[in-house]
C-alpha cells in the first residue's frame, strides 16, 4: 500500500491509522500547489480529486477520503480494535465522529489557511469551532477516547484536527479535557512514528 500525503495535513490521520495498524506501507508526499508528487508523477492521474489523503492499494485500486481510508486500515487488523465490528452500534458511533471532525471541526479551520476567506467567514468559523471543542470537552471529561474504552481511528482523527488549533489563534487550555486528550494521544508511538516521518516530530 501507499499513503499519498502533505505533511500536517488531513493525511496524517490515515498515517497515524497505519502505524497503529503495524501493516506494511510506503508513502510519497505530494504537492497540493503542482499537483505533483515528490517522484514527480502527476497526482490528478492518480486522485483525479487532487487532494491528500489517497491509498493505493496493492490491487491497484485506490481509496480517497481519510474516514474511508481508517476504517479499512482498521479492518485490516480486527485483532488490533481500531474500529468497533462493522454492523455495531459502536460502529455507527464512530463514523459520527469520524464525520463530526471532518465537517464540523476540519472544514472549519480550513477557513483561516484560505488566502480567499474573507474575515467575516473566519468570524463564523471561529464561533462554529469553538462551540464544537466545547462539546468535545464536554464529551472527553470522563472519558479517555471517543469511542469506548480504547484508541479508535477516530481518536487519531481528531488529534490530526486539534494540531490546527493552536495555528488559527485559539488555545485548548480553554478545553482542559480536549487538552488533555491531545497531550494523552500525542504520546502514542504510532503518533510520535507518523510525525516524525512527516517531518513534525
């Protein structure tokens, strides 16, 4: 498998997802401006949506959007628990989440690294984001993960999008729990793996 990516963006979720997974995998880094790849290749004739995350799998076949792309990572290794039994009503649970970050939290900041978003579509997001990790506080405050009682896809999800916080002005020492959940998962090996390897660590 490959993981086509940009470093710190939306792609190091599935990355972290493959560290956790302990499957074998290459990456290649892409650039989102060029559309090329750091081997040069056109990446529109490889992910004719231009954008990162996309797994090419050994099949030939690729996979786009990282809550599809996590979740068969997960299923990959069901002895590993990164993702409830398909089918479960924990299941469910996590691809809300997986959907709450990437519509409510991703598509948000992705206002303030627009050079074309005006300052009153900023202003909303910043409202929209902040009573979004206000609701994620609320919901990690007796709890260590998103989901049950283990590290899921979705925590790493997350991590991936609280990383952008503190970039667009806001801290998380006001959300001591999400702080604290960020902190907690930023410890992870398989963190720490994909981090350094994006050049972050």
């Amino acid at each position: 498998m490959k993981l086509f990516y940009k470093a710190g963006a939306c792609s190091l979720s599935p990355h972290i997802a493959l560290y956790e997974a302990g499957v074998s995998f290459a990456t290649e880094a892409v650039d989102l401006q060029s559309k090329r790849t750091a081997g040069g290749a056109d990446y529109l004739a490889i992910n004719p949506k231009g954008y990162v995350p996309a797994l090419l799998l050994d099949s030939g076949e690729l996979l786009s959007e990282g809550p599809a792309i996590v979740q068969y990572i997960a299923d990959l290794v069901p002895e590993k628990h990164l993702a409830p039994t398909n089918g479960s009503l924990e299941r469910y649970r996590l691809q809300g989440w997986l959907n709450f970050v990437g519509s409510e939290l991703q598509k948000s900041c992705g206002a303030f690294f627009n050079p074309m978003a005006k300052d009153d579509w900023k202003r909303a997001a910043r409202v929209n984001l902040e009573r979004r990790l206000t609701h994620l506080d609320d919901h990690l405050q007796d709890r260590d993960y998103l989901v049950g009682e283990r590290f899921s896809v979705a925590d790493g999800y997350l991590f991936t999008a609280l990383r952008w916080i503190a970039p667009i002005g806001l801290d998380l020492a006001r959300w001591p729990h999400l702080l604290a959940f960020f902190q907690r998962i930023g410890q992870r090996p398989s963190v720490r793996a994909a981090l350094t390897a994006e050049g972050l660590g």
